[in-house]
C-alpha cells in the first residue's frame, strides 16, 4: 500500500446481531490505530460465496481474509491492521 491509500476492509454477512458486532468492533479498532481505512458491508450471499467463506461474519482486509464465522476480538483485528 502507498502512502495516504486508504486500506480496504470488507465485512461479509447478513447484517445479523454478530455481523453488526464485528462492524462495530473494527471501526473501534481503526479509531484505536489511526490507519487510514474503509469499511464496506457485504451483505449480498454470491458476493459472499464468490471470497469462499461459508460461514459469517467475515472479515476481508485488502483482499485477505482474516476471519470467518466467529467474532474476533479487538486486540486481534488492532494487529491485522498495523501489517
């Protein structure tokens, strides 16, 4: 990634209890780390199907993914997006 890139994180789910959750714990995480980054919601099923995961919520970051079917907590999501 080049300077001033914002980095890409996506979060695969339905929208369901868990997946807010994750969303919510990740936007606390990039405030915590000061990275530059989006986080976009997935939430259509052949997108989430299309990265291979079968179980949700997942995180995707740049492309990566990261997590699936369980939520992480924010330490671990804080080292993912120091790399």
């Amino acid at each position: 990634m080049g300077v001033g890139e914002n980095m890409k994180i996506e979060i695969l789910g339905s929208g369901c209890p868990n997946c807010k959750k994750v969303v919510e714990i990740t936007r606390k995480a990039i405030e915590e780390t000061k990275v530059n980054a989006e986080i976009i919601k997935i939430t259509n099923i052949g997108e989430i199907i299309n990265y291979g995961v079968m179980s949700t919520p997942a995180i995707v970051i740049n492309g990566e993914i990261k997590s699936y079917g369980r939520i992480p907590d924010i330490e671990e999501i804080k080292n993912w997006l120091k790399k």
